[in-house]
C-alpha cells in the first residue's frame, strides 16, 4: 500500500515540476515579446517627438510645450537604453545556464547560481516599463499644450 502512494506522489510531483517548466517556458517568451513591444512603443514615440520637435523648429514654440517634450525624450531613451541592458543581460542568462548544464550541474544548482541574473533581468524589465510611462505621460503633455495652448 505504501508502495502505491508512493507512486502517485512521485508522478505528481513529477506532473508539478513538467507544469512548473512548462510554465517557465511561456514566462519567459511572453517576458520577451512584452520587453520587445515596450521597445517598439518607446522607440516610435522618441521618433515622432523628435521629428514633431524638428519639423516645428521655425515656430516658435513656448518653453512650457517644450519642456515636457525635451522630459519624453529623455525618459524615452533612457527607456531603450533599458532594454538593452534587459536584452544584454537575458543572453548572459541563457549562456551561464548552458554553461552550468554543460557541467552536469543539477537543476537546483543552475537555479541558485543564476538567481541574481534572473532578478536584474527582471529590474530591467520594470524599468524600461517605468521609463516608458514617463516618458509617453510627458510626451502627451507636451502635445496636449501644443494643441490648447
């Protein structure tokens, strides 16, 4: 009898731990497609504020619609500037943790040994999102005092 739930608690935490990498998988890739659509929205946001900025350099616009503009610029940069470090870092992660598998490391290994690129992995992340935001609230600022004022 011992014999049988020992078996059904092996295959389910054998389930558990198949659900958990499966899931990790997903995590990962969609940790991806989000970073990259942040980039995409950041960069065509910069790119339309500065051509905006260029194109009206013969108006004299007041200082209070360039001012939050000049702020989206820079939030915005330093936004993909963010995802290239999310991006630079990611590609560190996968090839320490080839590297660990490489040396018949266990999985509990891998894990504690890339933990702290995991989490500045995920810093990145949050702060290439942050800086997006600041930077798209400015750049709508900036527009909205363009247009009423």
């Amino acid at each position: 009898m011992d014999d049988i739930e020992e078996n059904k608690d092996s295959k389910k935490k054998c389930l558990q731990d198949e659900n958990y990498k499966y899931w990790r998988v997903v995590q990962r890739e969609q940790l991806g497609v989000s970073a990259n659509l942040y980039f995409v929205f950041s960069s065509a946001i910069f790119g339309f504020t500065l051509n905006f900025l260029f194109d009206n350099k013969s108006e004299c616009l007041c200082f209070l619609v360039k001012l939050p503009l000049y702020f989206s610029l820079i939030s915005l940069l330093i936004s993909i500037c963010y995802f290239a470090k999310f991006t630079e870092n990611r590609l560190k992660d996968f090839r320490e943790t080839s590297r660990l598998y490489g040396n018949c490391k266990t999985e509990k290994q891998v894990l504690s040994e890339t933990n702290e690129i995991g989490k500045r992995t995920w810093k990145y992340y949050y702060a290439q999102v942050k800086y997006l935001k600041f930077g798209f609230i400015f750049s709508l600022c900036g527009f909205v005092l363009y247009l009423f004022f």
